[in-house]
C-alpha cells in the first residue's frame, strides 16, 4: 500500500516536509555546455551569463549552481533518492549526453522516475531542446523545467516544450510537495504546460499584462528552513583542476533577494524586493562542515548584496571568527555601505575579496539606472581602506543606458583607471521583466522580440539614444582594454625583462586597443552625438534613486 503523504505541517514544533512516494527517483541536470562560449550558469541571479572563449582560452568549470544542492536536499528529506547529472562536468553533447542520462535514469529500481532540466538564459532553447529529447527517450518519466529564467520568458516558449511541469518559483520552496501529490499539477508554482494559456503577440511585451503573472512567482520565505546543501552528492574531486578538493572554490548563499530595485538588475526580479537572510549560526555551521569535511575554505558568497544589512555582516564576521573556521571568501557587495569597522570584521574573518557594481561615472546614466552618482566619492575612501586592509576589489562596470555616449563611456573607463582596482566591463543586457527592459521597449531602444542567448551580458542588444549595438560591443572591448593594461602594467615585477614579457604577452592587446581607438575617433567624427531624451525622471529610472547600494553581479 503507498505511504500516505505528509502535508507541510507542525508536527510537535517542528516544520515537517512532505513525504515523496517509495522507490521515487528523481535526477537533476544541468544541460550541455554552449561549445566554443563560457557557461557561468550561476551569475545575474542564476539567469546566467556567457561570453566567447579568448584564442587558446580553456573554459573554466564551476561547482554546480547552489540552487541544485539546495533542491536535492529537499528531495532527500522527502524520502526519494537523487542524482546530480552535471553535463558541463561531463563535457557530453547531443545523443551522448542523452545516452548518458537515459543510462544513469535506467540504473535504479524506482518506480517512479523524475527528471528536472534547469535553464538558463543564455543557453534557454538549447535546454528546452535538450529537455524534450530527455522526454522522448523517457517516456515514461516526468520531466520537469526549473531556473530563474523561467520567471519572465516563460510565456514566449512554454507551448513549443513538450516536459510534462514547469515549477514556477524556487523549486526548494514546494519540489517536496510536488513529489507527495497524487496530482503534481494542483500544487501551487506548478504549471502544466499543455493546459497552460500563455500572453501572445503585442501583450507579451505589454508591462500591465506581464507583471501580474510573475508576481505568483513563489520564493521560500525562511531560509533557515531549508536543509544543508547536499554537498556529499558531488564529485567535488572532478571540479578541482588539479584534484585537490581542498583548492576547489564553491558557491554558498547567506542571504537572497535585494530591496534596492536597480532598473537593470535582474537580482531584485527574481529573488524579490524583501531581503531573505539566513540563520548566522546555519551559515557559520555550513563552511565548517566544509572545512571539515573537504577541506574547503575558499568560498564565493552568492548574495546579491552581501552588505545590505551592516548589522548582519557584522555579526556573521564575528560568528565566523569565534568558530575559527578556515576562509578565503569573496563577497559582491556595496563597498560604500561597510564603515571601517566592518571591513576590519570581515577582513579579519576571512573576507579577502569584494565585487562591488561601480556601473558609471556620468550622473544621467547613473540616475537612468536609478541611483545616484554621489556614492562614488564615497567609494573612493572606502577603497582606501580596503587597500589597506588588503582586499582584493574588483569593479564591474555596465555601458549602454540609454543616455550613453563616447564620452560618457571615457568618463567611466578613465574613472576606473583611476580607482585602480581590477574592471570588467559589460554591456547594457534588458533582462525581461526588469525596469529597464519595459524602458527601452517604450523609448523604441529595444526590439519587441526575444533574444535569449544574445541576452548574455557581453553582447548589446539595445541602443542608446547616441549609440548603435555594435557601437556598444566596441565601447565595451575600449573601455575594458584601456583599463586593464594600465593595471597589469601597474603591477609588474621592477626589471627591464619583466617589462619586455609584458608587453610580448600583451601585445595583440594593445593592436586591439588601437583599432578600437580608431573606431571611437572615426565613429565620434562621422556620427554626431544626438542630444539625449527630455525624459522626466520617473520615465528615465522607473524606481526611486538610491545612494546605498549599487548593482552587483
């Protein structure tokens, strides 16, 4: 007889999962790399970004997005066994990748198979591909698709899939539920796609019509709630380029979701305006058990603004430091937020790295994405400390609003050279569903069509009211290249032999500068500059201006 199943519930004080049926099975993969691109399938909130390998440049593999830990715990606490099929690891493609997971699905005894197809962004219709090859050579099994990207583009594709569900929401918050249910389909955040009534036409890119749907989103309300990630189901020795587990870097999350709504920032879409933060203790625990366990102390912290709350950082700093774990971590926050003190604190526990989003150093552009260009006075004295502290920062930087000219992208590389802090540049990406996106659509800036895997933020795929997308791609590469050289040179060994291996090395670099300086001097003669949009600035930003935070990568 099948085991009843248990409804979430309060069972003597404790909050109780849902119980899958016996023998459940269930795999969760993440499709086969773009070929000849990068896959960093975890960044921008999980929609992922993706650029062009460099000439001789290897791809760079990363441990499994935290989303699939977090969901295989869910799925073990519920009783049902669970493999992660990462096929970026595996290096398969096409009928290899398939076979692959046709075998690992065929090798157990479950009566009941599920499989789960995460996508991305960049690669989204070569998964949903990919996903219905998986149903036609499983039958039998239930194909589901989860990911953030799902949020906003899933009426432009949900009637050409042929998986079985599509989870709306993160999939930790209700998977359990889904898996005890005699009907998948009447658990809240799932979708079946046939029965589905997606938007069409004109109402797709229509902000009153779209909005309402992606606020049924469903996100997990208590972080603290969830288990440990299940950090025991990977090969993390296959990750490490050497082998040794205990040099792997791997992604943990302190805290979700940002209230400050950066009009071109995905992050505040998909994980939501209320900022969700765990439990110190739960996080303190959970690199110990990696330091313990694995011997990893190297972490990436995957909040969208580690330093929203000063408070939280603070005592998390000092939590860690009374556990006297072993850290090397990296942070994305706002450098502007912390004081001295919390710098000290988290220097002192083992923050060695902060990402911080500089994005602009022009007040319209700034405004346009809706803050404030004072911030980056006060920027500059916390880099101050930080480089006493020594932090490694690194600056990331975003061209293409729509106020965007030659001279405001010199404005912002020659502000850059002048932090003298590592910068990467990338351009202007209209994540759907964001401030931004409804913006340029209105303002005619953007096509009314889907670009998926163009939307990777390293190729323009909007215009500014002066410059064109190719314009972009080139003003994004200058501004990179005059950058970085000064900043490596900056750090070069004393010796003339030094310097003529770094200019030997750097050499296609600086011919590729050059073309592009030629390109902006040709471009800035034969195409005048248009006089930028009289637009109020509600219209500009689409959300209040903001000095605290910046957006982050």
């Amino acid at each position: 007889m099948r085991q009843r199943p248990l409804q979430m519930s309060e069972v003597g004080g404790v909050q109780t999962r849902a119980l899958a049926r016996p023998a459940t099975q269930v795999l969760l993969v993440n499709p086969p790399p773009l070929r000849g691109r990068t896959n960093e399938r975890s960044l921008s909130g999980g929609i992922g970004v993706s650029r062009k390998l460099k000439p001789f440049e290897r791809e760079k593999l990363e441990v499994l997005a935290i989303d699939f830990l977090y969901l295989a715990a869910v799925v073990e606490e519920a009783r049902a066994s669970v493999q992660l099929l990462d096929l970026l690891l595996e290096r398969r493609h096409g009928d290899d990748a398939v076979r692959f997971c046709v075998e690992r699905a065929l090798r157990g005894t479950a009566v009941e198979t599920w499989v789960g197809v995460r996508l991305s962004m960049p690669s989204l219709l070569e998964d949903l591909a990919f996903a219905d090859r998986l149903k036609q050579a499983l039958p039998g099994a239930r194909v589901f698709l989860f990911g953030n990207v799902i949020l906003s583009t899933l009426d432009h594709w949900v009637r050409r899939t042929t998986a079985d569900f599509v989870l709306y929401g993160e999939p930790e918050a209700f998977f359990d539920r889904v898996l005890a249910a005699s009907d998948p389909a009447s658990v809240p955040g799932v979708i079946v796609p046939g029965s589905y009534s997606p938007l069409e036409g004109d109402d797709l890119y229509d902000e009153t019509k779209t909005l309402p749907r992606s606020e049924r989103w469903l996100r997990v309300s208590d972080l603290s709630q969830l288990p440990r990630p299940a950090w025991h189901l990977l090969e993390l020795s296959r990750y490490a380029p050497d082998g040794k587990v205990s040099e792997l870097g791997v992604f943990i999350q302190a805290s979700r979701g940002c209230p400050i709504g950066c009009t071109m920032c995905p992050y505040a879409l998909l994980e939501g305006t209320t900022w969700r933060n765990n439990d110190i203790q739960r996080v303190v625990a959970e690199i110990a058990h990696l330091n313990r366990n694995y011997g990893i102390r190297r972490v990436r912290f995957r909040d969208p603004n580690f330093g929203f709350s000063r408070k939280y950082a603070s005592a998390l700093a000092d939590a860690l430091i009374a556990a006297k774990v072993e850290l090397s971590a990296s942070i994305e926050s706002s450098v502007e937020v912390f004081d001295e003190d919390t710098l000290i604190r988290l220097r002192r526990a083992g923050v060695d790295s902060i990402t911080t989003g500089v994005e602009t150093n022009d007040e319209q552009c700034m405004s346009s994405i809706g803050q404030t260009l004072r911030v980056n006075d006060k920027l500059q004295k916390r880099l101050e400390t930080c480089h006493a502290l020594g932090y490694h920062v690194y600056g990331t930087y975003c061209l293409g609003t729509p106020e965007e000219t030659w001279d405001t992208v010199e404005k912002t590389w020659r502000f850059a050279v002048e932090l003298d802090i590592e910068s990467g540049f990338t351009v202007l990406t209209p994540f759907p569903g964001t401030a931004m996106y409804y913006r340029t659509l209105r303002e005619g800036l953007l096509e009314k069509r889907m670009q998926f895997s163009n939307w990777n933020s390293f190729r323009a795929t909007v215009r500014t009211y002066a410059l064109s997308t190719t314009d972009l791609d080139v003003a994004r590469l200058w501004a990179r290249l005059e950058s970085i050289l000064p900043y490596r040179r900056q750090r070069l060994d004393d010796g003339p032999l030094s310097l003529a291996a770094f200019y030997a090395r750097h050499l296609p670099h600086y011919a590729c500068r050059t073309a592009c300086r030629a390109y902006v001097a040709l471009r800035r003669r034969t195409s005048p500059q248009r006089p930028r949009a009289q637009l109020e600035p509600s219209q500009q930003a689409g959300v209040p201006l903001s000095a605290s935070a910046r957006g982050n990568r």
